[in-house]
C-alpha cells in the first residue's frame, strides 16, 4: 500500500512540476535550426516565422543555420538536443521524409528521434525552361522527352531534393527516361539551366519567380494539387493529364522526441497564430507559399502519411543514394 501511494505521489508530483515547467516556458531564448544556408526558401519562411513570434509574443526566437548533408546535418542535431522546447528544428520534405528513403544511413531516426510541433507551410515546385525553349507546354516535354529516351538533361537543386525526385515520379508516370544532373544549390542548376546544359529542373518558386516575370524563364506547370494564385495561368500537371500528382515542399517546425506535450502545445499554437497574420500570409503568398493549420495530432498524421507516401515513390523510382 505505501509503495502504490508512493508512486502515486510520485506521479502527481511529476505531472504538476510539468504543467509548471510548461506555464513558465519559454523563460530564455528558443534556437531554431534551419538546416540550410541562408536566403533559401526554407530559411527565408523560417526567419519570417520567427520574427513574427518573437514581436508578437515577445519570445527570443535564435535562428541558427546548420546546413549539409541534404539537411541532415541539422536535424541530427535537433534530434540530439536536450528536450525541453528550446532547441527546434524546421523541418522539410526532403530531410523528414526523402532522405530516410534514399538513404540506408542516417544520423537521426525521423520517426523516433523527433516529434512534430506545427505545420508551416507548403510550396509546390514549377517545372521552368527556358524564354527560348522550343517546349510551350508540359505536353511539348514529355513528347520530346519519348522521342528521344536519355537525351535531355533535368538540373536539380540536389539529390534527393523534392525536384529531383518530383521529376523521376513524373517521368514514370508519363513513361519517359531523361538525365538528372544534381548541383549543390538551386543558382548553380538554374544558371546551367539558363547557359543552355540542362533543358529543364523542378524549381522552389522562390528561386525563379523574378526570372519567369523577367522573361528569361518559362514556366509550364506546377506540382501542387491546384493551380497557385502567383502563376496564375500556369497549369498543374494534375490538369495536364496526370490526375492525383502532387510533390509539394512542406515545412514543419520540429523538436526533439521526448519534448513535453504541454510545450509542443504551447509552440504549436504561437506558429498558428503567427501564420493567421494577414502580413505574414501575404509574404508567403508572394512566394508562392500556403500556410498549413493543424493541431499537434494533426501534424502527427500527416508527416506519417508523408513519409510513407515519398518512401512509397522513392522505391517506385529505383532510386538509391547510398
């Protein structure tokens, strides 16, 4: 009897020290890591994110940019961090979902080393050639894509990016083999694109939106469900043809697991509040950008349901990095 009303004090004790810890949080600055080098997309919403907490929350939000590897080397260590709510990561398709795919070796274990805070936002990526490109649409590409199986070259940000792995579930689809040439970073492969090496990449938005308005791009379809109002009159492949194709770039603000759930509450719902900011919507509409809304249990289900479906299309594709 006096073990079971120990244990009972015990835990008592522990859910009151945790509702406290949680009252007080946060009582000293927040690090988030961006797993990139600054001015892309990633760390561009995620500074934005931050700022918008840290004034209207007064929160101390530190971005912190820990790029290499596909993303991995910063989400390693968010995985490795102490779990109390001060280290966050933002977390993105290719690190949370492709790279566990493609990679028989990882420094962290998506599913278990980390949880899921809040949905940011979500970009699809926009297929572009260039101004001079004989191809005025999606279809013009795939029919000279079969024509010639192995000629054109599609430049990707990276291995393993959204981009490239969007244009290998394209390529399956439509039934067409083409060279993917990998840079490191989206300015490399765009200016190889542009100098006439490559015939066509998968781009973020934010890399080509000035060069498209600037008529030195073209832009024939974009991988999200629908149509984005920024490129208005640009079709998704959905409507070309291919029903049901989606590859978007999402961003999920992520902490290490083991983070109490009354924190990832409390997170959870300065990100919501923060991305209901007509300013703030604004901006990530100009790049294209939506936000995402969900609970914490919502966002659980749904990095699930993403990280199977990529596995899923990478295996699909043969695709392998190690």
């Amino acid at each position: 009897m006096r073990k079971i009303c120990a244990l009972f004090i015990a835990y008592i004790f522990c859910a009151l020290s945790a509702s406290s810890f949680a009252q007080s949080y946060p009582d000293k600055p927040i690090k988030l890591i961006i797993p990139y080098t600054p001015g892309g997309g990633t760390d561009t919403v995620g500074r934005m994110l931050a700022d918008k907490i840290s004034t209207d929350l007064k929160w101390t939000i530190l971005v912190d940019n820990k790029p290499g590897a596909g993303g991995n080397i910063g989400m390693g260590l968010v995985a490795k961090a102490k779990s109390d709510g001060y280290t966050l990561g933002m977390g993105q398709t290719s690190n949370l979902a492709i790279n566990p795919a493609l990679m028989s070796k990882m420094p962290f274990d998506a599913v278990n080393d980390l949880v899921p805070v809040a949905f940011v936002a979500e970009v699809p990526m926009v297929l572009v050639v260039t101004a001079n490109s004989p191809w005025k649409s999606l279809g013009d590409l795939i029919k000279a894509a079969k024509a010639k199986p192995d000629f054109y070259k599609q430049a990707t940000a990276g291995a393993g990016t959204v981009g490239h792995i969007g244009g290998e579930m394209l390529a399956n689809k439509a039934g067409y083999i083409v060279s993917y040439i990998p840079y490191k970073g989206a300015a490399p492969a765009i200016t190889d694109l542009i100098g006439g090496q490559t015939d066509f990449m998968f781009a973020t938005p934010q890399s080509v939106l000035g060069m498209i308005s600037g008529g030195k791009l073209r832009a024939l379809a974009v991988t999200s469900a629908n149509r984005v109002a920024i490129l208005s009159k640009v079709p998704s492949i959905s409507e070309e043809g291919y029903k049901g194709f989606e590859a978007t770039d999402w961003k999920i603000v992520v902490a290490p697991a083991g983070t109490p759930q009354e924190v990832i509450k409390k997170i959870n719902e300065a990100v919501q509040k923060a991305l209901k900011n007509p300013m703030l919507i604004s901006k990530l509409q100009d790049e294209a950008s939506s936000p995402m809304y969900g609970d914490p249990a919502t966002v659980m289900k749904y990095i699930r349901a993403e990280q199977q479906e990529w596995d899923a299309a990478v295996k699909a594709a043969g695709i392998k990095l190690d």
